[in-house]
C-alpha cells in the first residue's frame, strides 16, 4: 500500500476560496455571486480583491442561478456560492431551464454538502445533490476529496466551456494530494494499485479508503483504490481497466446510496462488466443534528465500513 | 423613426397572421398572448432596439430581448423571422418534431435570436438583469429590455429579481408587464389578484411608465419615453395594457384562448381580419 501522510487539515471549502481568488487573478471574466454566505463559502478573498466583480444576492438562490445564467451573455464566467441544498434541490427548475437547457458557462458551487455540515441537521444536509445534478443533460459533477484538489477543480471548471456542479464541504479534513496538482475534469486519480478489490472514493471518503486500505493491507487484503472526483462524466475507461484486474468493487460516498456515484459505477458496469458491488454511503434517509465524526459512524460512512464492504465483496467473488 | 405607424402596422398584420396560421398548422400553442403583443413585439425588433439579425449569442454592442412568459413563443417566432434573424419558410415547423422553432423558446437547437430557454415560469427578469450586469461591467452602453406575463407575477422568483434591480442600480433595464388580466384559468383577478402592480413595483424602486400596448404610436413613444429613463440610477417597468387575442375578434378578451388552437373556419375568419402585407411563409 503506497503511503500517504498529511501536515495540516483543512476544509475544501477553504480550497475552492483560494481558486476562486486565483481564478478571478488569471481571467477578468470571472464573476462570483453569493447568496449572503460569503463568509462560510470563503469568497472574502475574492471580493476584497475585486469588488465590483462580486455580486452579493441577498437570500434569493432563485435568483442567483437566472442572474449567474444571464451574465454569461456578453463573456461573464459566473460562480455561484451557496450551500449545497440551496445550491441544487432548492434551485432545480432554474438550473435545468435557464442553465442546463440554455448551456450556460455557470458554476454553481456549494458547500457544506452532505451529513459532515453537522449540527445544523438534516435542513442544511443534503445527500440527493449529486443525483439531482448527474441527472441533468450536459452538467459537469465534481466532488473534489481535500483543500488542494478542490483548489485545482475550482481553477480547472474556469477554463472549461459549460455547466459545472462543484461539490464540496465544511469539516476541517487531512489535506494529501499535490499541491501543484493539475486537475483535469473527467480523469480518474489513481491513489493505490492493488489486486484483490477496487475502491472508488469521491470527496472526503477519499482518506477514509486509503485508511481502509491501510487496514486492509495488514489483513493481507491488496486493495486499489481510484479517486474519482469527476462523477460526470465518468471515468468509465479507469473503472473498467480495474474491475478487469479486481474483479469486485466498493463505492464510497457522503450521499444517499440512491443516485450517487455508486450507482454510477453500477450501470456502467451492469452493461460492460457486470461485478460484485458494494455501497458504503447513506442508506436513503436524512441526517441529523451532531458532530460530523458522530454523523459518518451512525450513518456508515467510517473507514470500518469500507474495511468490511470491501471483505464481503471480495467473498462475493466467483 | 425608422419606419412610419403605418408601415409598423402593416408589419403587425402580417405578425398576426402568422401567430394564426403557425398555431392553426400544429393544433397547439398560445395565440391569445402572443396577438396581445404583436405591436409590442414588432415595435421593439422594428423600431425601438439597436440589434443585428447577424445573431451572435453574446450581443456586445447592441440592445437585447429575453421573452420570460416563453409560452407567447408564436409572436416571438415571427416577430424575429420577419425582422431577419431566421427564413421566414421555417415558421411552418413550429411545434413539430425535429424543427428549431420549438414549443417554447430555446437555445439548444441554435435558433438565431434566442438566448435563453423559457417557457417555466418567472425566470426572466433574472436572467435579463444578469446580462444588463455583464453590460455594465463590459462597459456596454447598450440597452436590455424583457417582456413578463401579469399572471406570470405570481411566481416568486420575479420579486427576488424586483428586489434586486433597484438597490444594485440595474438602470439598463427596460422591463415591460403584458398586463392583460387574464391567466390560463380564469382572470388573474379571480385566480391570485396583482393588486396595484405600479404602486408595487414603485414601492420596490422602480420607475413606472404606462402604456397601451396594443397602439402602434402610444408603444413606440412609450418605448422611447423609456430609453430617455434610462442610467438615471434605476430600473424601468413599463405597464403595458394589452387585451389578449387583440386582432382576432373571437379571441379578444378572453383567457378561453389563452392555448387553444382555431380550427379551419376560425382560422379563415381571423386571416380575413388581418390583411397579408409582407407575404404568407
């Protein structure tokens, strides 16, 4: 198991504040647009910077997403920040229609996805977002794992051409990957090849597999685990070349089982490569109010989890 | 002025027949707005906006049009085939499959003079106040103008956007309200009464001209009047009375044609009212 260690935690958030800050450095066409969360969105450097590039909305996600599509006309690359449930369910018709169906060059990037929001419960955590935007015809899903990945993701869905969802979170979690990595949109990460079983991570579930695979290691279990950031479009190339080699996998994710990237991974492989599969994400339910470490145990999201999805795939097996 | 009230009506006689006929020919649609708005329209592409028909998406330099209530999409077909932006032989293809000219307008199938999808409700001020932004930070002294259904005003959407306008100064906004009083069940006064629309929208900030939208002269100045409003620290709505189905006089007034198709006799009938200037598609 290749090893990999962390300095300093740091909350991906704090990622996508310092490549927004860039961005709006390298291309004075980059706008931001916040929906009074400044603040939490980490947007401050950006806005200090270039004020009159920064348009604050006030509590109206509505009309963020219309204003964001509508400055696109004429050049604008616009990001939106807000939360992640008032980023997508709260916003869908005006992210499918003027959008989506209009193919215009927004970003529309939300934090505090999924249970590890914490105590504010099951209002603020939403665990359909990915669903919800994978659904959508030409929409870019990225669920970058850490504070360096986020900053790349944010800086690479700049230069591309269309509709990005950019997911990300509020904990403080270890910060592992390069931090001069170039990210590109649609490539697999692969963090450990291995053998016996692929584990593909997306967001903070990322260092909870390498700590399974760790684990997994003393148990003489030779894991591979892929880092896939970008849920669509998916890697299918990567998954498929592992799958051949392992021939079962796990699918680790903060979000509901249901409309994930887990299944994801399942209809790419049930049409090419049918294989044992295992899902460790949230079981189609709510959150609730508690820590976020608290919230990952009760919910099955801990590197125990994985350790044993990936035992009990492996027995699935012929 | 471009063109004389004479000329702007024969070209809005010509708008009426093909509201008729492209409705007539697919047994669906929404004549009744759409012949409501038929001088607003005519008057915007023909006289009031400096625009090219050499379509390019980002508009820098000229005036631009987002259609909020998209469901009056027939007016706005002809309206921009008429002035230029596409032939006029493909408003035959309204509602059918593999046509460009589709239900409610859209940008996914490259129909020059579209430049964002709307038919779901309450979407279009937003938008249009987005791109009235991008002007100013562009540095683009060109005007952006929309049109909103009155029932359209029920989505809440819209008094986000109404909100926004006047404190941010979107002073290159011209905003008109179709204010015809009538929605698809009934009149918007039985379904979800506006109440006093210009003391609203003069509560929230903005400028508030009137105007009867359905007289060639009276929308041209009322257009005009608005232009001069403009960059004086505020956004423009314009109110503008219309009776929907005007033009066709068993439609006029009634919300029963809010989305029905005439039939053959009914379509002879509404085409006898209004003479061909331009030629038929």
């Amino acid at each position: 198991m290749k090893k990999y260690t962390y300095s300093e935690k740091k909350d991906t958030r704090s990622g996508f504040g310092a490549g927004l800050h860039e961005a709006g450095q390298k291309n004075p066409e980059v706008v931001a647009l916040c929906a009074d969360l400044k603040g939490s969105l980490k947007m401050d450097a950006f806005a200090d910077e270039f004020p009159e590039r920064f348009i604050q909305i006030g509590i109206a996600e509505a009309n963020m997403i219309g204003i964001a599509a509508g400055m696109t006309i004429g050049g604008k690359i616009p990001f939106t920040g807000t939360f992640a449930n008032f980023s997508t369910g709260r916003v869908y018709d005006q992210i499918r229609q003027s959008v989506a169906y209009s193919n215009k060059n927004v970003k529309i990037c939300a934090s505090h996805a999924g249970l590890t929001l914490g105590e504010d419960g099951a209002t603020h955590q939403i665990l359909e977002d990915i669903g919800l935007m994978k659904m959508l015809p030409g929409m870019v899903v990225i669920n970058p794992c850490d504070y360096n990945q986020t900053k790349a993701a944010t800086l690479a869905i700049a230069e591309y051409e269309g509709p990005v969802y950019l997911r990300f979170g509020r904990p403080s979690i270890p910060v592992f990957t390069d931090p001069d990595q170039k990210f590109e949109i649609g490539k697999a990460w692969m963090v450990n090849e291995g053998t016996d079983v692929t584990i593909i991570a997306t967001g903070h579930m990322v260092w909870k597999a390498i700590e399974a695979g760790e684990q997994l290691a003393e148990l003489g279990i030779d894991a591979e685990i892929i880092n896939i950031h970008t849920i669509k479009p998916l890697d299918e190339e990567a998954i498929l070349k592992s799958l051949q080699k392992t021939g079962c996998v796990v699918t680790c994710e903060e979000h509901n089982k249901f409309g994930g990237l887990g299944e994801s991974v399942a209809r790419l492989l049930s049409t090419e490569l049918p294989s044992p599969q295992e899902f460790v994400a949230v079981n189609d339910s709510f959150g609730e109010s508690g820590t976020p470490d608290q919230l990952m145990t009760k919910y099955g999201l801990d590197t125990i989890n994985i350790v044993e999805a990936a035992q009990k795939v492996i027995k699935r097996k012929k | 002025m471009k063109h004389t009230i004479n000329e702007l009506e024969d070209i809005v006689s010509q708008v009426r027949r093909d509201i008729v006929r492209m409705v007539h020919g697919c047994q669906s649609g929404h004549p009744g707005g759409s012949l409501g708005c038929a001088e607003f329209l005519t008057a915007l592409y023909f006289e009031t906006m400096n625009h090219s028909t050499d379509f390019k998406m980002d508009g820098k330099g000229e005036d631009l049009f987002f259609l909020s209530n998209g469901h009056i999409s027939p007016v706005f077909y002809s309206v921009l085939a008429r002035s230029g932006y596409f032939e006029v032989s493909e408003l035959a293809t309204f509602r059918k499959l593999n046509s460009r000219v589709q239900g409610h307008p859209t940008t996914h199938e490259g129909l020059p003079g579209i430049r964002i999808a709307s038919g779901s409700l309450g979407q279009g001020m937003s938008v249009a106040i987005g791109a009235a932004l991008t002007k100013k930070l562009n540095k683009d002294h060109s005007l952006v103008f929309s049109l909103h259904g009155d029932g359209e005003l029920q989505e809440g959407q819209n008094w986000e956007a109404i909100m926004f306008a006047p404190h941010n100064k979107v002073d290159n906004l011209i905003a008109t309200i179709d204010y015809n009083g009538q929605q698809i069940d009934g009149p918007t006064e039985k379904v979800l009464s506006l109440e006093n629309l210009q003391a609203k929208f003069e509560a929230f900030g903005w400028h508030v001209i009137t105007s009867n939208g359905n007289n060639m002269e009276d929308i041209v100045k009322a257009l005009e009047y608005a232009k001069s409003l403009t960059g004086k620290g505020r956004p423009i709505l314009n109110l503008m009375s219309t009776q929907m189905g005007y033009g066709v006089d068993f439609m006029v007034g009634s919300h029963k044609w809010h989305g029905t198709a005439p039939n053959d006799e009914q379509l002879a009938s509404a085409l006898n009212q209004n003479k061909e200037t331009l030629g038929d598609y």
